[in-house]
C-alpha cells in the first residue's frame, strides 16, 4: 500500500471508477482520500460507498501532495486557476480532462506542480481500462509511478509522449464506442435474420467478449485468429469478402484518423 494522501477534485462516474479500483486493490486505504464535489447528494453517495472523505471545497483536496483534475475540461481552466496557490513545486498534479494539454494546465498552475496527464477510457468503470500516461512539466519516473499505481488498478497502462495522445485518444479513449457501434450492427442483423432480440444481443456480446479475451490469452495477432476462422468457401470468407468490397476497414481507418483529428482541434 502507497503511503501518500490523493485529493480528487470532481467525484463523477470516471473518478469513482478510479478511486473504487485504488481501494479494492490494497493502493490506497480509503482514509488516505479526499474528493471535493460541489453537489452535496454526490459527496454523500462517495463518502458512503467508498468510506472516503468528502468535501465541498475544492482546496482541501488541492493541499494533498498528490492531486487529480478529474472535472469537465470546459470548467478546468477556472477550477485549476482555483487552487493554484496551494500547489506546491512538489505536488503531483494527474489530469484526466480530455483534449486539455500539460502546457495549458502548466499555465493556469502559474509554472506550479509536476504534471502527469492520463488518457483512460470507460471500460476502467469495470476494471477492464486502459490508460496511457505522459509526463508534462518537471516530472519524472517517480510521478509517473504513482500515476501508475492509481490506474494499474482499474485496467492496463502504458506511457506515451503527449504528443501522441490525440492518436490514444482516437485508438482507446473513443474506441468503446466502435466496439459498441459494431455489436449494434450484429444484433440487428441478426432479428433481421429472425432471432429475437434478446437472444441475438447475448450471441453478439459474448462472441465479441470471447473473442477479445482469446487475443489477450492467445498473444496471436487479429490477423492470424481471423485466418483460422475464415475456411475457404465458407460464412466467413463470404461475410469478410462483402465488408473488404463495402470499404468496411477503409471506414474505420478514416474513422480514428477523424477523432484524432478532433481531438487535436479540442486542445488548441
């Protein structure tokens, strides 16, 4: 168990995911934590499932020596100019808010703190994420170790140089919902081919379920499991044959090079 005092500013859905994962793991003992959240049913709700301690104002949790932006991106600039004053050159400032870069967080800090910015994605909410850090200004190895511990928990990490976020953005931080997007499509496929919905929605799900868990067992390549699935002449052959000649692929590459694209423009 890590001996440092974690300040959590915003308890939304993402935050209490990282938090539940932290705890359940034996990384941080709840009475090291605490959220500042204005809305007092949400403080309440945290306080009471997580045993952490819950505040309204912000700059409690800004006075631990290790504090994670875990608000909207649209309010942080105004929440980070908050607390400036209470960030020491030693604290560990982690940022979760999307498409804001360690450069713009450095400036509402006033040069203030040492910054890691984290890319997770929503799976963590089932301790399946994935998350990718980057250090920002002055820190180092030991920062990101923390970081390390606090997302390890919940799911996979990896350490990326900031520059290549927007592509983590595009690849694992949207990539749910592809997934999500692909299994819509099989089920409806599959009422259409006269199975109930109830039923193509199990088939779809676990399919797709099973199939990631055998490239993660496995450690073969998406190409080599498709090969072995694909017999000549046969379903699978016709089915990929008519998404290779619908440009399917070709979509999705467009697709992730589109997000990254968005998310370049969010942090400008």
């Amino acid at each position: 168990m890590t001996d440092y005092k974690l300040g959590v500013i915003g308890g939304g859905a993402m935050a209490e995911a990282i938090l539940r994962g932290v705890i359940d793991a034996g990384q941080l003992a709840p009475e090291t934590i605490v959220v500042s959240e204005p809305q007092g049913q949400r403080r309440s709700e945290l306080s009471g499932q997580l045993g952490v301690s819950c505040e309204a104002d912000n700059a409690i949790a800004a006075s631990c020596p290790c504090v994670m932006l875990a608000v909207k991106p649209q309010v942080l600039a105004g929440v980070v100019e908050g607390i400036a004053q209470l960030i020491t050159d030693e604290t560990v400032v982690i940022s979760i808010a999307a498409g804001v870069t360690t450069e713009k967080i450095d400036g509402y800090l006033a040069g203030r703190g040492r910054i890691v910015r984290v890319m997770p994605n929503t799976p963590i909410l089932v301790g399946s994420g994935v998350s990718a850090l980057s250090a920002g200004p002055r820190s180092g190895e030991a920062d990101l170790a923390i970081a390390n511990d606090i997302f390890s928990a919940g799911g996979k990490t990896c350490q990326v140089d900031e520059s290549l976020i927007d592509a983590v953005t595009a690849v694992s931080g949207s990539g749910p919902a592809y997934f999500f997007y692909m299994i819509e499509a099989m089920i409806d496929a599959g009422v259409a081919e006269g199975l109930d919905a109830a039923t193509a929605s199990k088939l779809a799900v676990e399919t797709c379920a099973g199939a990631a868990k055998l490239l993660q067992v496995t450690g073969e390549s998406p190409q080599a499991l498709r090969a072995k699935v694909t017999s000549k002449g046969g379903t699978t052959q016709r089915a990929i044959e008519t998404m290779d000649s619908a440009g399917v692929k070709d979509a999705i590459f467009t697709a992730v090079r589109a997000a990254a694209a968005r998310s370049r423009e969010l942090s400008e």
